[in-house]
C-alpha cells in the first residue's frame, strides 16, 4: 500500500473487519442445511455402483414400502423437461446409461433424511456393465472403448463464468471418438525456433483430480407452490445463473422462479449450478418443499471436481535466456460430460512470458468418471506446474539465475496471447521484483548450505472474467445508506463494498449496510466466480453511490441555495463550504424523501456496467523446503506470494485470498488427490482418506501486496481471489529439485514419487 493512498482515501484501501465474521464465528450465521420449510421432504439419491452400463431395472418397491417414504421417483417420473445428454445438469436422473461411479439414477423422498438414507439402500437396480475407460492418455487410443455417445453441442458455460475471451473458437470432434472438443495457438516457426535454442527440455507432466474440498457440501431446497411458481435456496455462487438454466431445463418463465443464495460455506468454484433443476423437478412432482443436504461422501464422488490433466511439453531458451520455441499438448480429463478448462489451459501455457514461436494444441476428452468443474483458476495450475518446472530447467541447464531469466522474459501490457489479444496493464515484473527483494530470495544461498534444503520460484496468472452487473444504493428516512446487490458474498466481498460506498458518500462505514437479495428483488449480477465480484459489482456500487451522491447534493442544492460544486459531505451531513452553520443532514434529507406528502423523490443511485476490458492478476512465489531423502517426506520451512491486486481496496482481506490460495497450491503440490480404481470407483471418498493440508503442513505465508492499478477496476482493483493457487505446485517442485537434484514431473509430490525419481523405489 502506497502512503499516498492512504493519504488519499479515507474507507478503501484500509483493514476492516469483514462485517459478517462476528455472526460466523459465533456460530449464529444460518446456512442453507439450518433451513426448515413445513411439510418438507428429504431427498437422498440412489448413486450408480459402477462407471459405465446400461440401465436394464430399476425396482423401488421395498423402497416405497419403508414407513416415512413419500416417493421414490425415477427418470421416468420426473415431469416434462429438456433433457440433454451432452450436458450433466440437463441429465436430471440416468436413463438408460450410467456414464460414471456416482452418476444419479433414482431419488427417494422422506420425513426424514435417515429414513431416506435406508430407503436408498433398498432400491435395486440391474445394471449391464459396458467397457469403461479411465485414463485420459487411453482414452485416445484408436482402439479404446467409447467413453459415451457423441456429443452435439459443446457448452462451457460455467467456464465463462471464471475467464472471458473474444475471438477463439473451442472445435467440436465430428466423429466418434473420446475427444470432446480441441482448439489450437500456433505462432511463427516452432521448429526454427528450437534450431536457435542452445537448450532444450521436454517432459510430459501429470496433475490429479482434486476436489475444492469446502466446508459445507452443497445444500439445495425447493419449493413449487400453487400459483406455479417455484422458489430455490441454494448454497450457489451464481443465483441469477442457477434461476436461468432452472427455467431453461424446466421450461419455466424465469418470473416464476426466485433463488435464494443462502450463505457459501465455501465454494472456489465448486458452488455454480449443480442439482438445482433436479429437486426443483422433484419438488414439482410431489407439491411439498424437497431438500438434498449432500453428504461428504457424496459430495467428492458426485459433485464437479478440478480435472486431471496430462501436459507434454518442449521448449528452448537461447543462450542469452531469451525463449525461442514452446510446443505443448494439453489433455484435459473431462470425465463424462463435456466442461474441462482447455481453453484457459493453452491460453496460460503460452501467456506467462515472451515467446515468438508457438505451438500448443489442447484437448478436451471424455473418460467414465465423475465430470469436472471449475476449482479457483480452473487448469491453471494443471499447465502451470509443467510450464514454471521446464523454466527452471532451462535456466538451470543454460546456468542462468531462474528469477532473471523469468524477468527477461515476462509478458507486459500490449504483449499479446496465444489468441493474439493483447494484455492490458499487468504487474507481473513487479511481483517478480518484490520476490527478488524479500527475505527468502535474498537468504537462498545460505538455505542452500543445509542438506537437503532448496529452494523454489514460479509465477501464476489468471485472466479473469467478465460479466454485467448492477447496484442500487439508496438513502433511507433515518440517514443511513442501503447498498443491495445480487451477487452472493463468498470472499468478504459485502465489506469492501461497504467500503466504496462510505468512501463516496464520506460517510462512517456503519452507517453503510450491504444486503445481497433474492433474484426477485436483487439488480442483476454475475457469477462470483473469475475473482470479478469486487472488479464489476464493486465498480456498480462506486457508480451508485455517486449517483446517489448527485441525488442528495440536488437537493441539498435546492435547499441550502448555494450550487452543487459549493457543497462538501461529511459524516452524514451536507454544508456549504466555509460556512458550516448552512448544512443539512442525511436524516433530514430521507425524511423529506420518504414521508408522506414529501417534497423530493427518494434518493435511489444505480449503477450498471458492462466491463469489455479485463484486469488479469499475476503472482509471483517462493518456497524454501526440506526433504528427507530416506523417506521422501517433504517439510515446507517458509513460503512468499507476491501478487498484483491493482488496488487493495481492504488489504486484509487480499491478504487472506493471497495465503487462503497459497494453502491449496501447496494442497495440490503435496497432498490432494481423488484416486480411482481400475473399476472406476473412487476410493477415497472422505477427508479422512483425501488429505487436506493442515496448520502443521503449512509455514507462515508471507503476503508482499503489489499495486499495479487496472485501467477499469474501482479505484485501480484488479482480479484478486484466483491467482494464488496457480504457481503452488511448480514451486515446491522446482524446491524439491533444488534440495535433491532430482524433478518429480507427477503432482502431487507424493514421499513415492520422490523415491522412485531418487531411483529407490521401483515404479
């Protein structure tokens, strides 16, 4: 944080507290599972015990003969609706195949969630097992087993939620194959490019699925009342999203559907649109309130997890440590539906640095698992991993300091991407600079003193999305203000928006409260999902409130008989300048606003923006490690993010989303994997068996704030939440290789695959 914006502002750019952790900590915010409606009903689902078969029987008698079962309801019984094979929301319940170990195929309706969970047990279902494939790399295989049928339409409709960009075209496969779709970046010669490079590396790099691992698995109700019309709480990160694909996939007009988001208990990308449509269409089938709490269990064996991903890399760095040629295969596991992030993948793989000749084909393709969703820079730090390891060494091969050679090459403002759009401001040299000025870059050499010690830098980025949005900030008859909004608050986001309005209206923040409404109610707002919330709803709310301030100097104008452009507000209160006897004060002003007979239209300041220019983040971090080469165990000693934010309209809260993504980077780097076995089940569908890091896997992370203002954001803001889990992996890999000498290409860097790269362990 600059001194002069400190100076500057008076709300932004200061630590608040975020205004609903009193009521989260004291265990008084209600959550989505605390909801009760009268006569509501309990729905479990019966989840499908194999990867891949035809339905040949479904038989629910002894189900519905439990006492306390309403229904038990199959694809067959569900009520009119679009059904789409090619997207998994649209398939509310499997009908004639199971494409993955979980897919849902009945759902039994209770009192009683414990009555509905044996019940489930009983239904019985004869399935005819079909050829299942599981690997991605087999999957390509000419001779392998279809995965599913083929697929029409490619949607990625949540992916756009989390990235936007113009111009390139994601190519659908024609023919029956296990390839959902394909895109390509070529740039220059890639060949005359490793023809001038003194060095070169290649590798194929491997990441795991991972599971966004939230504290609260998802919890929907619904209820469709008399009158048609239908109301939803979802514990969502995209109310207006889930009540347009709920009416789309019901064929409902979107007036007769309202969506509560009830408070996230975590989302990183994992709480967009899931099974919404379902119990919708089940609560329209018995005319009661239905609600679906999703065990842990079921949450990880049938929810959108973060796709595995296999990246076959080469590039060459001439000898002066400029880069000369990068070719690259993306595949992206997709599991059974199409929504694998290959798009953003290659759009990384060749975004982070210079290169003029490129070569990057990505692919999408289909295997009988669970299908894939967005987690926090959905691919990101799939491609990532495998572009920041093969800088390492290259700089390592060419003996090039590995900071420098990154700096040499960093993309800047009016660099382009592989689609050829150009970036706007960027500070990603920056937060390689800030790395190279702290504490753990500037000790290296002396950690490199100790056995077994090393340590690791890579860089992330992420584009960011774009998306229209909207804000209503209005006086009330008492003085205070009321900002609404439609997006749902899952980072703090409320509280710096708090923050805007305080700091356009020069008024005390608790006299600001943010309330974010039902879609009936709410202006409209995107996804918060792509780290936009704050960059598109937060500039909505600073352009409301200044409408809002236009509104009350107008009348104040009228009133004080002195012009716009002689008046100041301060503290709620309304003066003419340098004649502070001549004031007027927010409660008068919503008094003669709001009661009856008043003189003046209430005070309402809208805001509304369609952002066209996007304000990417960057990261630049460093990791000191020790592994103990006998048993492969890797110990993180300290670790740094230096990230671009543009502005830090409430730097604790960036602080928080610095290290919050900083802990799962080194989630993925070292622990987190969704293992399947050669049958397609998972087999660790619990957080006893998932492993999480926890505070004894995690080193103090400290956060180095870089400001390099966006021309678009509120008050300079750029994207802030996504980027800190992308460069995590890569630099506890290149740690790793620091203190043994040795490269795990497999993440997560497991104490086996340590030993089988030292060769003492056969793999």
């Amino acid at each position: 944080m600059t001194q002069q914006s400190l100076k500057s502002f008076r709300h932004v750019g200061r630590r608040v507290p975020r205004i609903d952790a009193p009521a989260k900590v004291s265990g008084k915010t209600t959550y989505g599972d605390d909801l009760k409606l009268p006569g509501m009903l309990h729905v479990k689902l019966v989840h499908a015990p194999v990867a891949h078969a035809r339905i040949k029987r479904i038989d629910v008698s002894k189900a519905l003969a439990v006492p306390g079962v309403e229904a038990v309801i199959t694809a067959q019984e569900l009520p009119p609706h679009r059904h789409d094979p090619d997207n998994r929301t649209r398939v509310l319940l499997a009908r004639q195949e199971v494409l993955f170990y979980g897919q849902p195929v009945a759902a039994v309706l209770a009192r009683d969630p414990y009555t509905a969970a044996y019940a489930r047990d009983l239904v019985e279902v004869e399935y005819e097992e079909l050829p299942a494939v599981l690997d991605p790399l087999e999957a390509l295989r000419e001779d392998a087993p279809l995965a599913r049928g083929v697929v029409q339409e490619v949607e990625h409709g949540e992916e756009g939620g989390h990235i936007t960009v113009e111009g390139v075209e994601v190519q659908k496969q024609a023919r029956p194959s296990n390839i959902a779709s394909t895109i390509t970046f070529r740039r220059g010669d890639v060949e005359e490019g490793f023809r001038e490079a003194a060095a070169i590396v290649e590798g194929t790099w491997r990441t795991s699925m991972a599971h966004q691992s939230y504290i609260e698995p998802h919890v929907i109700i619904a209820d469709y009342d008399s009158t048609g019309h239908l109301t939803i709480w979802s514990s969502t990160q995209a109310p207006f999203h889930v009540r347009h694909e709920v009416a789309r996939t019901l064929g409902l007009p979107e007036t007769h559907i309202k969506v509560m988001a009830t408070e996230v208990g975590g989302g990183f990308g994992g709480k967009i649109y899931l099974y919404e449509a379902l119990v919708a269409a089940l609560a329209m089938c018995v005319r009661r309130p239905v609600k679906l709490f999703m065990s842990r269990k079921e949450d990880m064996l049938a929810a959108t997890p973060a796709p595995q991903a296999v990246v076959q890399l080469k590039m060459g760095m001439k000898a002066d440590g400029t880069l000369s040629a990068l070719q690259a295969r993306v595949v992206f596991d997709a599991g059974a539906f199409p929504g694998a992030p290959v798009l953003p993948g290659c759009l990384l793989i060749g975004g982070y640095y210079r290169c003029p000749n490129l070569d990057i084909q990505g692919l999408e393709v289909f295997t009988n698992k669970v299908s894939v969703g967005a987690l926090r820079a959905p691919g990101a730090h799939n491609v990532t991993f495998a572009l920041e390891s093969a800088m390492d060494m290259l700089a390592r091969r060419l003996e090039l300091d590995p900071l420098e050679v990154r700096l040499k090459n960093a993309v800047g403002k009016g660099d382009p991407l592989p689609s050829g759009q150009p970036y706007p401001a960027i500070g990603l040299r920056e937060c390689l600079q800030a790395i190279a000025e702290s504490d753990l870059w500037r000790r290296r050499h002396q950690i490199k003193a100790h056995p077994h010690r090393g340590v690791g830098l890579a860089v992330g980025g992420w584009l960011g999305g774009l998306q229209p949005a909207s804000a209503v900030v209005s006086l009330n008859a008492d003085g205070t203000i009321s900002v609404v909004v439609g997006a749902a608050d899952i980072t703090g986001t409320n509280t710096s928006f708090a923050q805007i309005a305080a700091e356009v209206l020069n008024v005390p923040l608790e006299m600001v409260r943010v309330v974010t409404a039902d879609t009936d109610a709410a202006p409209y707002a995107g996804m918060s999902a792509g780290s936009k919330v704050t960059f598109t709803v937060g500039r909505a709310v600073k352009l409301a409130a200044e409408d809002a301030r236009q509104q009350i100097l107008g009348i104040a104008s009228q009133r004080l008989e002195a012009p716009p452009e002689e008046l100041e507000m301060a503290d709620g209160v309304v003066r003419v300048r340098g004649q502070p006897q001549k004031q007027l004060t927010f409660r008068e002003l919503g008094r003669w606003s709001t009661s009856f007979g008043g003189r003046y239209p209430p005070i309402v300041g809208r805001g509304a923006v369609a952002p066209r220019l996007q304000a990417p983040g960057f990261t630049a971090q460093a990791a000191e490690v020790e592994v103990d080469p006998d048993t492969g165990q890797v110990r993180v000693l300290s670790y740094v993010v230096a990230q671009d934010v543009g502005f830090a309209i409430n730097p604790s809260l960036v602080e928080g989303q610095m290290q919050g993504g900083a802990c799962q980077g080194l989630g993925l780097a070292l622990f987190e994997e969704m293992s399947y076995d050669q049958e397609g089940r998972l087999l660790n569908p619990n957080l006893l068996d998932y492993r999480l890091p926890t505070t004894m896997d995690v080193p103090p992370i400290e956060t180095i704030i870089v400001e390099v203002p966006s021309e678009d954001g509120p008050y300079g803001a750029r994207i802030v939440g996504e980027p800190a889990i992308v460069p995590g992996p890569a630099a506890i890999a290149n740690a790793v290789a620091d203190a043994l000498g040795v490269r795990v290409f497999e993440a997560p860097i497991t104490p086996e695959r340590i030993l089988r790269a030292l060769g003492k362990v056969q793999g």
